[in-house]
C-alpha cells in the first residue's frame, strides 16, 4: 500500500529522513504519515490501483476480445460465460468496459499530465517575468475562460476525426490549464522575492533554469494535488465529449462512446449501461478522495499529528482549489493562501 | 466601488469582443460550408455554392476579416446575428431558444447556489455530526459523477417510475406538454414540472462544489475572535453566525461563483440535450453538425455573455460584501 503515497510525496529528501529516527521527522515521512492516517484517502489509493489492475490485467481473464461478436449470446444478461453481459451483436460487455476503462484511464493521466506541465510554466513565467509577459499570458487566460472550452473543442474536434484519440488528449489538455496556471502564478510572485531566488539571481543562472530548479519546485505540493484532481476532471470531460461523439470515435473505445452507446437500452437491459457507470464514478470518486487526502496531508498549516476528532479552531479549512489569488478577488499582487511553505530547495 | 466596477466592466468589454472574434475565425476556419452545399443531391453549380455563400457571408474564399467585419456590422448596427445555412435569420433561432436555456441555467445555478452556501455553512457548524459527514459523503459521490451521466441516471429513474406506475410521474422529455389548455397556473405548474429533473441535474453539481468549499470557509471564519466578540456582546447565536460569520464566509465564494458558471453552461448543454430541451446547447450541436457557422458564432456569443455577465455579478457581490474592495 505504500507504494502509491510514496510515488506521490516527490520533493521530500526521503533518505535524509529516513536516517534520523530520533528528532523531528522529515517532511517526507510526515506527509507519507498524514495520507496513512487518512482512511479515505488510502481507500481511494487503492481502488485506484486495483481499477488499473482490472484494466490492463482483466482482459486476460476473460476468452472473449472486446471487437469479436459471440452470435450465440446476443443481448444476453451477465452469465458465467459473459461476466457483464453481451450487447445488442454479440459482443461481450466485460471486455468492452475493460477496453474502455484503460482508454479513459490513459486519457485522463495524460491530460492531467500534460495540462499541469503546461499550467506550471505559463503561470511561473507569468509571475516570474511580470510586466508585459504577466499581463499578456494572463489576458490569454482570461480569454479562454470566458470561451466554455466545451463548445471550443466540439468546434475543433469534427477536424481531427483522423488523427486517432492522441489529438483529443492534446486538445483537452490545452483547454484545460488556465485556473491552475493563475494560482501557479500568484505562488510565484510571492516565491520570486524569497532569499534564495534574489541568490541565484545575483550568480546569474538563467531565468528559465530559475523557474525549473527553484521556483516549481516550491509550487510541488500544490501541482501534485492539482494534477490528482486535475485526472478526475480530464475523465469527466473526456466521457462527457465522447458521449456527444465529439471525442473518442470508433475504432476506438472510452467509458464515454460505451455509455452512449448503452443509453437507449438501458432501462431495459441495464447492463449495458450500469456496468460502465459504475465504474466511471468510483474512479473519479477514488481520484478525488485522493486528492483530498494529499491536499490536507501536504497543508503546511496543519498540525503535525493531528488527532481523530479534531477541535473546532485547529482545522485548517479545505483550501479552495481556486484561492482568492484568482483575478479579481485580492487586488494586484497579494499572494493568495497558498504561499508555499519554506526555501527548502535553496540547496 | 463604482470606480471598480466600471474598471472590470471595461476589461470585460474587450475580453468579449476579443473572444467573440477568436471565435468567428474558429468557426469560420473549423467548419465547412461550402462541403454542406456541395454534397447536395442534385450537386448545384460551383457558381451558384458560391453565390450562395457569399449571400450567407460564409464564403471561406472572403478573407475571415472581411466577414467579421460585416457580420460585425450587422450585430452593432442592426442587432442582426446573420442568417443561419437554410437562410432563415438567425435571430429567430436565438429568439425562440434562448429562453428555454436561460431558464434552466439561471434557476439551476441559483439553486445550486443557494443550496451548496446553505448546507455547506450547515455543515461547519454541526461539524463531525451525523448530517455533515452524510453531506460529505453525498457531495464526493455527486462531485464524481459527471453532469451528463446524473441527468442520464435521473431520466432512467424517471422512465422506471413510469414503468411502475402506470403513467408520467415526472416529465423527462421536453419544457411544455405539448397542446395543454388551462389558465396560467396549469401552466406554469407543466412548466415547473418539466423543469424538475434538468434542474435538479444541474444544481446537484452545484451543490455538492460549493458546499465542500463553503464548509471549509465558514470553518475558518467560525473559530475567530470577532465572531465571539459578537456573541459577547450580546447577539444570539444564530444571529452572529449569520451576520457576521456567514457573510465573511461567502466573501471567498463569489470568485467561484463566476469560474463554476463555465461549468454550469457546459452542463446545460449536456442536460437540454438529455432532456429534449429545444436550447441553446442543442442548437450548438446541431449547428456544428450542419456547419453552419453564424449560428454556431451566435451560441458562442451567447456563451461569452453569460460568462462575463456572471463574472460582473460576482464582482459586485464581492465589492458589496468586501468593505476592503471598495475605495
């Protein structure tokens, strides 16, 4: 069980840590502590893993391909032979959800992936820069949150029919970082201020080699929980567009083109469809218990060892995942709640 | 305040005609006309595609300026949003549907709204008590289920109820009953009916968002020395919490209103589609089907008003809640 936490606790020196039983712990052991501590985020850890586990080992206990029609069972409930049922020509639903789950599954890591990369270098260079360079990015933004990326993409994606579901991942991705890079943003110009940035900026390294080794690497605990959340919505999305046929098409197949295709059967035949559904939300549920689990678990302001019924005043209130650094809310340069905690990369 | 207010008013103008040119050239350049006409049966005459388009003023051989600038003409001048691909006015459509889809989202969003402050303020102060945590349990569960699949499973329990019963319990298809007589208030009981399900479809996802944050606010805010003041002094409990804890707490919340907006109005398209709600989301997909750009140009700028106008009110919700904004 610990693998997942400890992939996902990154910036802390673990070693260091480790080597030091007495005396405070290290921030990796601590973090690694709390997320234990929280049930229900190691519940969603879990399922996370066994989802995965399902998705890419399932296929190999089942006979039936996903594509190949079994015409003996057309529209057959779930049976020994066809865990899931079959569909309307004979295919068998267990394989077709299981394709369809790694589909959605890789979609959504990649553009959550994808999404936060890119939301973490326009939002430093906007804070780290500022002037002209913060206030065009910026503009950008803005101008792509008042188009609902929804109706960008539907326009778009009838053009990519032919270049497969790696476009989709990229066009997701793209409308995807705007509210993230804003926070990245106001955590940088806080950040780049700090002692340790006016260091290496006075021996000279190099913007860009600032903004990699000293400045996101600040912003980490924000991105890792950003991103977690970020891989519910980018499945959300993804579902949701294929369901209208504006993202995953034919050849290929999602939890979205599979839930399409059930919806008109499924008050009769409910396995076409609930099977699917089932599925989506608990990843998504999973996903999201997780995220909440880091975000307290990586909170500087929480207590250290926090007892199970906590007093009134200590709880740290969830930090929204939009602070008031979002544009309007705090005046022009105010760092929202989420001031990073520490110059521990300076090193 | 006012001096505020005009200065996000302004930005807000240019961001709307910067977004609603990014969009013309979008869809001028992501859609294909011309295909649509020639694919006809009987195949018409390249001369007379052409003719045709550039009466529509969609003739991709006309730089993608020079369109705008006429369209824009037209929407400035005349208020007219050109004509759709069967050469009707594109006003009619937006006329007729526009209505049917501010209906859904305004008191989808509103409820919502009104929900998620309330049981999320509800939540904080019964903290760990039976009713948060069952709120905290519904709001992850709903806050994972995309909008499209909770209106899906809400029409699926509407069609099992009319199997059980016999008859319609709840209406799932449509805004009206069609060729009902009575007086007004059969109507607008059909109407409150039709609304029933799309809305509950959008506001739970309202609800549960608002209310996982609006807890942790009024979190923060209920441990604070000016709310004991304010009971020292005298108020009730209720009456602190509300005038002086509630409204610190909504402060942060009014940013979030106008961002969740975005998500609203994509839900809405999903929900009216669901739903068989002549709409504006509807008519965007059948647009883009039917590549007919003014039209699609038209929902796009629908889009962006309703997004900066919920921006504007959340600006101004926040300068009359935030005495610090105003100066």
């Amino acid at each position: 069980m610990t693998d997942v936490p400890e992939s996902l606790t990154a910036p802390a020196p673990a070693p260091v840590a480790a080597r030091r039983p007495p005396g405070p712990p290290g921030r990796g052991r601590l973090v690694l502590g709390r997320l234990l501590g929280a049930r229900w985020a190691v519940a969603g850890a879990v399922t996370v893993l066994l989802l995965f586990v399902l998705a890419f080992g399932g296929p190999y206990l089942t006979p039936w391909d996903y594509a190949a029609p079994d015409y003996t069972a057309l529209r057959q409930p779930p049976s020994a032979a066809h865990w899931f049922g079959t569909n309307g020509i004979g295919q068998d639903v267990f394989a077709q959800t299981l394709r369809g789950l790694q589909k959605s599954l890789v979609i959504g890591l990649l553009v959550a992936l994808f999404s936060t990369a890119l939301a973490a270098l326009v939002g430093a260079c906007a804070g780290y820069f500022g002037g002209w360079t913060d206030r065009l990015l910026m503009f950008l933004v803005d101008l792509m949150l008042v188009l609902p990326s929804f109706l960008v993409i539907t326009m778009v994606s009838p053009q990519l029919k032919g270049s497969g579901w790696i476009a989709f991942v990229a066009l997701l991705a793209l409308f995807n970082w705007m509210i993230t890079a804003r926070v990245v943003r106001s955590m940088t110009i806080s950040l780049a201020s700090r002692e340790f940035v006016r260091a290496a900026q006075f021996m000279g390294v190099r913007p860009l080699r600032i903004i990699l080794r000293h400045i996101l690497p600040n912003t980490a605990s924000f991105l890792i929980t950003d991103a977690t959340i970020a891989v519910g919505g980018a499945v959300m999305s993804e579902t949701a567009l294929s369901y209208f046929g504006f993202g995953v098409r034919a050849p290929d197949v999602s939890l979205g083109t599979l839930l399409a295709a059930g919806t008109s059967e499924a008050p009769v035949f409910p396995w076409l469809f609930y099977f699917a559904a089932g599925l989506l939300v608990l990843f998504v549920l999973a996903v999201n218990l997780i995220g909440d689990g880091l975000r307290d678990a990586l909170d500087p302001t929480a207590e250290a060892a926090r007892p199970a019924r906590r007093p009134r005043r200590a709880r740290p209130a969830a930090r929204p995942a939009l602070p008031a650094g979002a544009p309007e809310a705090s005046g022009p340069r105010r760092p929202g709640p989420t001031t990073p905690r520490s110059n521990r990369s300076s090193s | 305040m006012l001096r505020y207010l005009a200065q996000r008013l302004a930005y807000y103008a240019v961001l709307l005609v910067a977004a609603v040119f990014l969009s013309y050239a979008l869809a001028s350049g992501a859609l294909q006309p011309r295909t649509y006409f020639e694919s006809k049966v009987p195949r018409p005459a390249a001369a007379s595609v052409d003719r045709q388009l550039t009466a529509l003023n969609i003739n991709d051989r006309t730089p993608v300026a020079v369109r705008f600038g006429h369209w824009a003409d037209g929407v400035l001048l005349h208020g007219d949003l050109g004509r759709t691909i069967h050469d009707t006015p594109v006003n009619d459509d937006f006329r007729r549907r526009v209505w049917v889809s501010l209906r859904l989202l305004l008191i989808g969003s509103l409820l919502g709204m009104l929900l998620g402050v309330a049981g999320g303020a509800w939540s904080a102060v019964k903290q760990y008590r039976i009713t948060d945590r069952a709120l905290t349990v519904v709001s992850f569960v709903l806050l994972s289920t995309p909008v499209f699949l909770l209106a899906l499973l809400l029409k699926n329990g509407a069609i099992a109820a009319k199997d059980v019963a016999g008859h319609e319990v709840v209406p799932f298809t449509g805004y009206e009953t069609p060729g009902l007589t009575g007086g007004l208030g059969t109507h607008l009981a059909d109407w409150g009916l039709h609304l029933l399900l799309p809305t509950l479809s959008l506001a739970l996802g309202g609800l549960a968002t608002y209310s996982r944050y609006q807890r942790g606010t009024m979190l923060d805010v209920l441990g604070s020395d000016y709310l004991r003041t304010a009971e020292a002094k005298g108020l009730t409990r209720n009456r602190a919490l509300l005038r002086h804890g509630l409204r610190t707490a909504v402060i942060p919340m009014s940013t979030m209103f106008a961002y969740s907006f975005l998500g609203i109005f994509t839900g809405a398209a999903f929900t009216e589609t669901i739903f068989g709600w002549h709409g504006m989301g509807e008519w965007f997909i059948q647009s883009i089907n039917e590549q007919d750009v003014n039209a699609v140009v038209a929902v796009n700028l629908f889009a962006a008003v309703v997004v900066l106008a919920s921006g504007f009110l959340a600006d101004t919700l926040h300068a009359a809640l935030d005495p610090r904004v105003r100066r």
